[in-house]
C-alpha cells in the first residue's frame, strides 16, 4: 500500500511510514538523550567553553546555539554544572545525583 504523505508528490511504502513513525520520540526523550549527550562530552573532556559544547551539540543533535545556550544555564542554574576557568564543569552534585540513580 502506498500513502501520499503532505501536499508533495512523495509516495511512501507502507513499511517506511511504520518505521519512520517507530522513530518519533517525545520532547522531553530527546531533551534527556540531549542532556546525557551533553554531560558525557563534559565528562570526557574534563570542561568545555560554551562555544566547544554548541559546536558539539551543533554536530551531534542539530541544535542551534541559543537552544544550547538555554540547557547549559538550566543546568547552571540547577548546581550540575558550574564555570572554572572559562570552562564548564561538572559538579559533585551531578556525580552524587548519577550515583544514586545507579543504584
């Protein structure tokens, strides 16, 4: 079965509908996938500038810099992060947090 998907002239096999539609996630899926992503690179790094992590959030997820903007001052904000030398850092607060969801 084929379906014409929105005003364009695009058929799709009914197997690629079922799996495109397999891959929707919800926002708040995708922003903590984001945020894991985040924190891992902080993590691997040892700190980051802002610039280094929107050119990472950039490549990795296709975000704008203001969006990545807001998720590092959420997380500042919060007590994950936290600046050291022109770098962002993560905090003990965010290892103790990670620790006990291990658990």
């Amino acid at each position: 079965m084929r379906y014409r998907v929105g005003s364009w002239r695009l058929w799709l096999q009914k197997e690629e509908v079922e799996e495109a539609m397999s891959r929707v996630t919800d926002g708040a899926t995708l922003r903590q996938q984001r945020i894991v992503d985040l924190v891992a690179m902080l993590r691997a790094s040892q700190g980051a500038t802002t610039l280094e992590i929107q050119g990472f959030m950039l490549a990795r997820h296709g975000l704008k810099f203001d969006t990545t903007s807001g998720y590092i001052r959420e997380m500042h904000l919060s007590g994950l992060i936290t600046e050291d030398q022109g770098k962002w850092i993560l905090t003990k607060k965010l290892d103790r947090l990670y620790g006990s969801m291990k658990k």
